[in-house]
C-alpha cells in the first residue's frame, strides 16, 4: 500500500488553503496512494491565534468536514485532514482536532490534540493554550487496503512526538503526525524524534509538516517524511509545497517485528 504525506505552506484565506490542499490530494491519488495525510492547520495559518475561533466548526457541520468527505470519496482515499478546528463548549477555546475520512467519504475517526505547545526563547513566544482545548483520548482506527490488509492506525499531533507514553498505547502499524513544528524546533529535533517513534514502536510513520514561510511571517519547519519501522526514511521533502509519497509492507513490519521483538519484552 502506497501512502502520501503531504507538505503544505497554508496562508490566512481558507478557500485558497482548500484549494491547494485539493490539488496536492489529487496528485496523491494520481501516485497511488490510498492514505493521504495533510498537515496541521492545514486550512489555516492566520495571522493571530484568535482567528481559528472563526472558523471552528461544529462536530458533522462546516465547509472544512464537507471538503474532507467530499475529496476522499470522489478521490477513493483514506484522507486524514491534518487538523481543523472544532468547536467546544468554550467559545474562546476550540479543539485542534485531526479527523479521519474512509474512502467513501465517511468520518471513522477524530482525535483531538492532547499535548498543548508552549515555547519561549525570548524571541519566538508560543501558547496553544490560550485558545485550544486540550483533547484526553488517544485514538486509532483501522485502515482496510484495497487488497483487504488491515492496518491499525494511530493518530497524534505535532507536540504529541515529545511524549512517547502516547504512542505505546496507541499499538499501531501505522503512526500519522501532522504537524506545524516551528523552524526552531523542527531544525533541531523534527528528524530525530519521528526516527524514535519508528524504532521504538516498530512502526511506520507518516509526518506530514506545513513547511515554508506563511502571511503571518511565522517560518515553519517542513521536512514531511515517512519513516519504516527500522527506523528508515522511505522519502522526504524538505519544503515547500508537495506530496511525499512511499509504499508501506505488511511483510516488512513483520520481519521486523520478527527479527528485533522489543515490543513482545516490554516490562512496563
């Protein structure tokens, strides 16, 4: 099974985000993948952390859930939409949701961010806080390949890659990170932290990343890449606009897990 991560450079308006978004799908579609993952904010990047109140969107409703469903069906995809932003009970906080759509257009999964960002070295200031709702769920759903291999898939965001403890429990094959890691952060431990969680869950992972400089002038790290479970890069780009795409083997994951079997010694 062939699966695309896919790079984007999101700006302020939402119309031309889904746009670009469609057409990087479409080109997924076109290389064969059957999993397309976009990154986070994939539909916004705005100019204040305020402006994704504006567009959150109530669980089934919105034109971001409605694009979603329509491309995976008219595109035959599993398409994971990055994250979008869901509304919550709190109307200052929203939910930086990640939502999973089958090939009929279907949503089979959302997982709402858990680990909330904050950063600050004096010259770059970071709160996700301030206006997202922390989710508490981990979540996975399986994926059925159109040659009928099911794979368990698991899903995190971004900051989640700092807390291993997430990914153990998720008992995936397959492990998704979209992602807007700042330039700072993502040059230092991006490449480092996707390799551990590979090894050590002996998994695959899909990292799809906004990677370019965006209208708020916010730089964001990019390098969107799928790693195998031994721990190696199948393929990346390093930014810019684009779709990574690599081919996934139920049989190379076994032989891994055959050959190196850390999962069956864990302790704890």
């Amino acid at each position: 099974m062939k699966m695309a991560s896919i790079q984007m450079v999101s700006g302020a308006a939402l119309e031309a985000n889904l746009a670009a978004a469609r057409r990087l799908l479409e080109q997924a579609s076109l290389a064969g993948a059957e999993l397309a993952v976009l990154p986070e904010y994939f539909c916004t990047m705005g100019h204040h952390d305020t402006d994704k109140l504006a567009l959150a969107e109530p669980e089934g409703h919105g034109p971001i859930q409605t694009f979603l469903s329509t491309a995976a069906r008219e595109l035959g995809l599993w398409i994971v939409g990055g994250t979008i932003p869901m509304a919550t009970a709190d109307p200052s906080h929203v939910a930086n949701a990640s939502l999973a759509f089958d090939p009929h257009g279907q949503q089979v999964a959302r997982y709402d961010k858990i680990h909330l960002f904050r950063f600050d070295n004096g010259l770059e200031h970071y709160d996700e806080a301030a206006v997202l709702a922390a989710g508490h769920t981990p979540t996975a759903f399986t994926l059925t390949s159109q040659t009928g291999v099911r794979w368990t898939v698991g899903m995190s965001v971004c900051y989640d890659l700092r807390f291993p403890e997430l990914y153990r429990q998720l008992g995936a094959d397959i492990l998704l990170v979209p992602a807007a890691f700042t330039y700072t952060t993502g040059q230092a431990h991006w490449e480092l932290l996707l390799r551990t969680r590979a090894i050590e869950n002996q998994a695959y992972v899909v990292a799809s990343a906004q990677g370019g400089t965006h209208d708020n002038g916010r730089k964001t790290w990019g390098q969107s890449m799928v790693i195998d479970p031994w721990g190696a890069v199948l393929s990346q780009l390093p930014s810019g606009a684009g779709v990574v795409v690599a081919e996934v083997s139920r049989e190379h994951l076994q032989q891994v897990r055959q050959k190196l079997p850390a999962l069956q010694h864990r302790k704890l």
